[in-house]
C-alpha cells in the first residue's frame, strides 16, 4: 500500500512540475517573441533615424555649399563695387555690406574673426621651396647635391630617372638657407659643369578666399570639441592639449589630467610657480587617469 501511495504521489510531483515546466518555458517563448518584436522595431526606427540623418547632412551640406557660394559672390560685389562707386558712396556701401551679413556656422564664424588663416599666411611666409632642373648629363651635380641633402637629414624629392630633364625639389626653413645651400653645394662646381642646370625659389603661400574658408573649416572641427571637454574639465584652471604641451617651453605648474585625451591642466593656484620649481614630467605608458586621482587625493 505505501508503495502505491509513493507512485502515485511521485507521479503527482511529475505531473506538476512538468505542468509549470512547461508553463514557464511557454512565458519565456512569450518574452521571447515580445523581445523579438521591440528589436525589429528599434530597429526600424533606427533605420528611419539614419535614412533622415543622412538626408539632414545632404541637406546641410547643400546649404553650406550654398552659403559659401553666396559668400563668395557678396565679396566679389563688394570688391567690384568698391571699385567702381565713388568714395562719398564708400561709407554706405560698407554699412549694407555689414548690415546685411551672410550667416556662418560658429566654428567657421569663429576661426574668421580670429584671422586664423592670415596667422597660416603669416607663419608660412618663411617656408621655401628650392626647385632644381638638371640634364641628363649632370650627374656629378646632381650627386654631390644629393650627399649634402643626405647628410643635413633634410627631406626630398629625388628626380625621376626618365626624360631629358630632371627635377629635384626640397623644403626650408627660409629664404636664406636655401640660397646658402646652393651657395655651398653649387659653388665648388666649375662654369662648364653647371651648364643646364637652373632652378627657382619660392616662399610662402598664396592663399585664396577659397583656401581661406577651407582653413577655417578645419580650425572649426577642432573648436568643435572643445565644449564637450570643457564641461568634464575642472571649474578653474587652463587646459592644454598634449600636442600644445610638448610644444611649449613653460611647463611649470601643468599636472596631468587625463592620459587617454592627453590633456594637462594648469590651476589659477600655480600660476606663479617658477619653471624650476614644479615642472610636470611627460606622461609614460604606465600613467593613468586612476593614478593621477589618487596622486591628486594625496
């Protein structure tokens, strides 16, 4: 009799769980499916999110081509007209031109009203760019300007090895170092050996209204992301980024902020500290953010 009782009441217990077993398997095919569903339809939406993105961007950059075509031509009105209306008419014709201004993304509206692309002008009014025509027979030039080249590590151009002629172009500083590298290496040469052999110096940059809105443009993808990191950075203080930082020659007072970003932070507090006294080192490998928390906490 107990062993009936057990039989039965093991198959009452199998009975159940087998019930709930399945009951429990059927609400999570039911989640399942609900899951499913929310994804496709994420999903779709996400889909839709980046079909209107991808038609905004067109759409911006539509107008933005749109604008610096208006730009453009404004500044060519401008320059035509200031030419061309008398000067009691200048006066008026400057106050329309600012009265009636065509409007700029703020990053590019930005890097305009600093000049930037005049400070690039300006900066790379120096850089000098030595171009050499050789024949074909000048071979003992062409070798001992290449030596000299090799030797001072300054970077080239080698000339191809076809065609009649050929050219040689290399890079400096200035003016004056290229006309004292063709005085050095050219001077030894006697007349006869030099016949053929011409070449042209330029310095600096002839930059366009076009170049300039280019310019600008890049300044402006820089400026772009320096809000998003000035709201994670301390309250006082200037931030500098590593490449800003290895530039400078005063590193007084800088500690570091963050490896991954690379960024130094210089507090109001240490404005005065002398280059001896506190100079931060460079960042190694094994810095991290976490170290300089707790260096910070100390």
């Amino acid at each position: 009799m107990w062993l009936g009782l057990s039989a039965v009441a093991a198959a009452l217990t199998f009975a159940l769980v087998k019930f709930f077993t399945a009951l429990h398997i059927r609400r999570l095919r039911e989640r399942q499916m609900r899951l499913v569903r929310d994804i496709k339809r994420d999903r779709s939406r996400e889909n839709a999110l980046d079909g209107t993105f991808h038609v905004e961007t067109a759409r911006r950059g539509a107008v933005e081509k749109k604008l610096t075509t208006t730009r453009r031509f404004k500044d060519d009105l401008y320059s035509r007209l200031s030419l061309e209306l008398p000067e009691a008419m200048q006066a008026e014709l400057r106050s329309c031109i600012d009265r009636h201004s065509i409007p700029e993304p703020s990053g590019v509206r930005v890097a305009h009203e600093l000049g930037l692309s005049e400070k690039i002008n300006q900066t790379l009014g120096q850089l000098s760019i030595l171009v050499i025509e050789l024949p074909t027979g000048a071979h003992e030039v062409l070798k001992g300007i290449l030596t000299a080249l090799q030797e001072s590590g300054a970077k080239f151009s080698p000339p191809a090895e076809d065609g009649e002629s050929r050219l040689l172009t290399t890079a400096f500083d200035c003016p004056d170092d290229a006309i004292q590298f063709v005085r050095q290496v050219l001077g030894p040469h006697e007349e006869p050996s030099l016949s053929g052999v011409r070449g042209m110096l330029l310095a600096g940059l002839n930059v366009t209204e076009f170049d300039q809105d280019s310019v600008n443009k890049l300044f402006a993808r820089t400026l772009h992301g320096v809000r998003a990191i000035l709201d994670t950075a301390p309250e006082e203080g200037l931030l500098v980024e590593g490449s800003a930082y290895h530039q400078a020659a005063d590193r007084a007072g800088f500690e570091l902020h963050s490896q991954t970003e690379k960024l130094w932070h210089l507090s109001w507090e240490r404005l005065d500290v002398e280059d001896g006294a506190a100079a931060t080192q460079a960042p190694t490998g094994k810095d991290t953010d976490a170290d300089t928390a707790a260096e910070a906490e100390k």
